[in-house]
C-alpha cells in the first residue's frame, strides 16, 4: 500500500528524476535519520502486530478448549438424564440437548446434539395402534399405560423441537437449516413438522414407518438438499403435507408402501426439484394429490404399482415440468386425475399396463403441453375419459394395445387424441368408445 501510494504521488507530480546531491545539508541529514528511526519503528509494529496476533490465537483456542470442555460436561449430563427412568427427567434431557446444540462452540458439536436426538427416536419403539390390546403391556395396569404415553410425549417433543429449529432463518443462530437430520427407520405415531424449511444438508426417513396418528408436514417447504422417503411404510394413520412447497433439491419415495391411512398432498406445489415414487407400491388407504399444482421439475411415479386402495389427483393443474407414470401398473383400485388440467408441460404414460381398477379423467381438460399413452397396454379395467375437453396440446396413444379395458371418451369434446381414430373408416381399436365426431372422417 505505501509503494502504491509512493508510485501514484510521484506520477501526479509529475516527476522526471531525482536531483543528486554531493553533500547533505543538515535537514538531509536529519530527514534520513527519520526516515531510518521509522523503518525500525515499522518493523517493531509489525512483529508486535505477528506476536499480538498468535496471542490473540493462542487465547481463542484457549477459550475454544475451555468452551468444548464445559460443553461435554453439559452433553454427558444431558445424555444421561435420556437414559433416566423418569419421564420427566427425560424431558428435560432432551431439552437440555436442544440447549446445547443451540450453544455448541462449533458446528460439528451442534451436529452431534442432533444426532443423539434423532437417535432416541431411532430407538425400538412399538406404536399403540400396532398393540392389540393394553392388557399386552407388562400387568396391563394404569401405570404401565402412562409411563407408555410418558414415552410417546417425550418422543413427540424431540419432533417439535427439531420443527422449531427448522422454522428458523438460515441466518438465524439456533437454526438447524443445513444440518443431517437421521430418522432411517423411526416407527411414527404422530409429530408435527408443519412450516418446516428443509433447505440443505440430508434429511434421511428411510424405511421409517407412518403406522397411526397424525404426522403434519404441513406448508414445509422443500427448497434444496435432499429429503428421503426410500421404502418408508404408510400403513395407518395420516401423513399430511397440505400446502408444501417443492422447490427445489430432491425428495425420494422410492420404493415406499403405501398400504393403508391417509397420505395428502392437497394443495402442494411442486415448482422445481425432482419428486420420485419410482418403484413406489399403492396397494391400500388412499393418497391425495387433490388440487396440486405441477407447474416445474420432475414429478416421477415411473415402475409404480397401483394394486389397491385410492389415489386421488382431482383437480390438480399439470403447467410445467415433467410427470412420469412411465412402466406402471394399475391393476386394482382407483385412480383419479377427473377435472385435472393439463395445460403444459409433459405427462407420460409409457408403456403402462391397465390391467384392473379404474383411473379416472373424468372432465379432465387437455389444453397444453405432450400427453402420451405411447406403447401403453390397455387390459383390463376401467379408464375414463368422459366429458374430457381437448382443445390443444397433444395426447397420444401411438402403438397402444387395447385387449380388455373399457377405455370411454363417451362425452368428450374436441380434437381427438392421436393413434385412435384410423382413418377410411377402419374399426376402431377393441374396447374403445369414441364420440360419433371423432369417428368421422371430416377433418
């Protein structure tokens, strides 16, 4: 900085040379002395400032021992109130470690609070709903039953702590945005995550098992990172994400069962990020997608099976991104996309196999985007198109094979799907019934 600022002034005098003189005169002299008293003086300041420093650092790491050493005292006290027969002092345990996770020195001391939290719920448990009866646990007795729901309330605090730090602004900080959160395999019987923000980091629920109660996820955003439901069990209970927002990173439901209960997504918004059910079983209960709106990113449903129980995507608004139910199965129960729009956007059915149940467009408009039925296998069952409306955009069943299914677009109005209506007034494709209109060879 002093050279630059010596070369800038010299430049902005103007200078040419410096004029040499034979002898110096006393203020020379004296000048020079200065100037030689003032580089040792610099120098002096600088291996101060260097000295200065390593102390200051030598006192940081000092202080950061003594605040880790404090920590752990407080973490192994903590700890053990988890482990304590009361159910009381197991809940001041658990707040004792949020305590601490929000005063941890470093990050990766933070992290560890979290882990041990997540692992009490990792921890066998049995919910009741999977209990026949009371009179199962130990004696039956009152006791035995409160010191069960004491369990219960002190697992679900461990849920409503983690949803409030999630809540929090990534700049807040006791915030939690960011960090690994592990819940492979915890067996749910309730909680509360609504308006939870997960936005980095790892969220893992893998074959974790939603068997009664009620688990809210109610208006979480999914903004980034990635959240996974691989294998998770819906077998009871309801799991409701009303209102999410999927913005961006990747949720995973690969693999998951759905076999009973309730799973919602009414209302959510998948706008970015990928979404996958590749794989995903629906063999019972019902999942609703009512009112969803999928206007970016990919929504992924491909190998999927469809064997029992309802899943709902009434009225939901297809206008962007892609969604795929390419390879799957429908052979039992119900689906229905009746009154959905597909205004843009790519939804495909390749290469799927009707084989039983119903799906349902019933009123379903088709007015954008690429709809495709391409090579899909129609053989039995029921799919309905009536009242439909196709007034733009493209649906195809190029290379659809119709050997048992009641495939109806009684009603529909429009211009009809492609690969259904030969031409020169050739029967039509076994199974299928088409308004007289389509039918017609008018153009």
């Amino acid at each position: 900085m002093a050279a630059f600022v010596f070369f800038a002034g010299w430049d902005l005098l103007g200078v040419q040379g410096l004029n040499p003189e034979r002898r110096l005169t006393s203020s020379t002299l004296f000048d020079l002395v200065k100037l030689s008293f003032g580089v040792v003086a610099g120098a002096g300041a600088l291996v101060a400032l260097v000295v200065a420093y390593r102390r200051q650092r030598v006192d940081e790491d000092g202080a950061l021992r003594e605040a880790t050493r404090l920590h752990t005292e407080r973490f192994t006290a903590a700890v053990s109130q988890l482990g304590h027969e009361s159910a009381a002092v197991r809940l001041g345990g658990v707040h004792a470690l949020a305590g601490l996770a929000d005063d941890a020195p470093t990050t990766d001391l933070r992290q560890t609070c979290i882990d041990v939290l997540c692992a009490y719920l990792r921890l066998p448990y049995t919910a009741m709903a999977e209990i026949p009866s009371m009179a199962e646990i130990p004696s039956g007795s009152a006791d035995d039953r409160h010191a069960y729901l004491a369990l219960r309330e002190v697992r679900h605090t461990v849920i409503r702590l983690i949803r409030d730090h999630l809540r929090l602004t990534p700049g807040h900080p006791h915030s939690w945005q960011g960090h690994h959160l592990d819940f492979t395999g915890v067996v749910f019987d309730g909680g509360d995550f609504n308006g939870a923000v997960f936005s980095s980091g790892a969220v893992d629920f893998s074959g974790a098992v939603f068997s009664s109660g009620a688990v809210r996820f109610s208006g979480a955003v999914f903004s980034g990172g990635a959240v996974g439901f691989d294998r998770a069990v819906f077998s009871g209970g309801a799991v409701g994400f009303r209102g999410a927002v999927f913005s961006g990173g990747t949720v995973d439901f690969n693999g998951a069962r759905f076999s009973g209960g309730t799973v919602g997504f009414h209302g959510a918004a998948f706008a970015g990020g990928t979404v996958h059910f590749n794989g995903a079983r629906f063999s019972g209960g019902t999942v609703h997608f009512v009112g969803a709106v999928f206007s970016g990113g990919a929504v992924d449903f491909t190998g999927a099976a469809f064997s029992g129980g309802r899943v709902r995507l009434t009225d939901g608004l297809f206008s962007g991104g892609t969604v795929d139910f390419d390879l799957v199965e429908f052979s039992g129960g119900a689906v229905d996309f009746n009154g959905a729009e597909f205004a843009g956007g790519t939804v495909r059915f390749t290469g799927g196999l009707f084989s039983g149940g119903t799906v349902g467009f019933h009123r379903a408009v088709f007015s954008g985007g690429a709809d495709g039925f391409h090579g899909a296998e129609f053989a039995g069952g029921t799919v309905r198109f009536t009242g439909g409306l196709f007034s733009g955009g493209m649906v195809g069943f190029i290379g659809a094979v119709f050997s048992g299914s009641d495939v109806n677009f009684s009603g529909a109005l429009g211009v009809a799907p492609s690969g259904l209506v030969p031409s020169g007034g050739h029967p039509l494709p076994p199974g299928v019934r088409l308004p007289q209109a389509w039918y017609s060879p008018t153009p």
